[in-house]
C-alpha cells in the first residue's frame, strides 16, 4: 500500500511540475492571433513565434546540453542562450523606449530562460496594441535605428539561433518534443 501510495505521490507532484511550467512561463503555446492586421500585430505575431520556438529550444536542457559545443570556435548552447537574451533586451528595450546597456549579469540557466521568455512578450503586449510601430526605434547611445532593422535584426537573429539550439541538442541526445508543432503554435496531443 505505502508503494502505491509513494507512486501516486510521485506522479502527481510530476504532473505539478510539468503544468506550472505551462502557466508559469508564456510561450508553452502561441497566443490566439489577433483578429486584425496591423504593422503592431504583425510585429506581435513574430515575436510570439519566437518566443514558442525558444520556449521549445532551451525546454529541459540538461548540463550536457548547455555544455554542448560543435567546434571550438563555436559557441556552446549556454552562450547561444545568452546571446538570444541579449537579443531579447535590444527587442524588449525598443518597444520600451530605453537605450540598449551592456549587461553584466551572470544567470543560470532557469533565470536566462525565464528572463528571455519574459523580455519577449512584452515586448509582444506592447506592439499587439500600437497602431505606429515607428516609434519603437532601437537606442544605442545618441544613436536611433529604426524599427526595420528590429524585424531582419534582433527578430531574424534571435530565431535563426533557437534553430542553432534545436540542432545543438538533438546532437548531445536530448531532441524537443517531437509533439511541437510550429506551424499552429501548439502541442499535438
């Protein structure tokens, strides 16, 4: 009895786990896509489309997995982690209206996750709501780029390194779930 009762325990508290990180983090599946099209909600939509492809990428890596590294020029699937965040903080800093700074912070892999998660929908709630993207130029320094370079920049960068990520860890043995179905946004069942 104390067995089956110890194996009831142990699923459930599995299952716990594996539901908070649905509502704990966004991007388990993409957003319900906005009714109208406007330059917000396409730059919306895409930044949605990232996030569910980095929540995908950098799910359940292990140490091995972030440690990975094709070659000794490449950069290992931790620093490809932190160079989407970054890429993530240009995104988020834009449609704030703050200057980029150099980030010197040493995060683990939850808290790159998690902040990179977060960085992208933001960023994604406030351009779903503005009718001028414009506005939303890229600050370094006195220097302001506009939005344009955010689309083939940050935004085609950061997803062509959760591609990168994809590879990386069906190389060290850990691939996504095969369930991930990018086209819709959700998890076939």
């Amino acid at each position: 009895m104390k067995f089956v009762f110890s194996l009831v325990f142990i699923v459930c508290v599995a299952l716990g786990f594996s539901q908070e990180d649905k509502t704990s983090l966004p991007y388990y599946e993409i957003p319900e896509y906005s009714e109208t099209y406007t330059a917000g909600t396409v730059a919306s939509r895409m930044i949605d489309a990232l996030g569910f492809r980095f929540y995908w990428a950098t799910h359940e890596l292990s140490d091995a997995d972030l440690s990975y590294q094709p070659n000794k020029e490449g950069r290992t699937t931790l620093e490809t982690m932190i160079h989407i965040f970054e890429l993530s903080n240009v995104i988020v800093n834009s449609t704030l209206k703050q200057p980029n700074k150099s980030l010197m912070d040493s995060l683990s892999y939850e808290e790159l996750r998690q902040k990179t998660l977060l960085n992208l929908k933001t960023a994604s709630d406030i351009l779903k709501k503005s009718d001028d993207i414009s506005q939303y130029k890229i600050i370094f320094g006195e220097q302001e780029i506009p939005f344009w370079n955010q689309i083939n920049g940050p935004i085609a960068d950061a997803i062509w390194h959760c591609g990168q990520i994809v590879i990386y860890r069906r190389s060290s043995g850990n691939p996504i779930n095969p369930k991930v179905n990018h086209f819709t946004g959700k998890i076939r069942s």
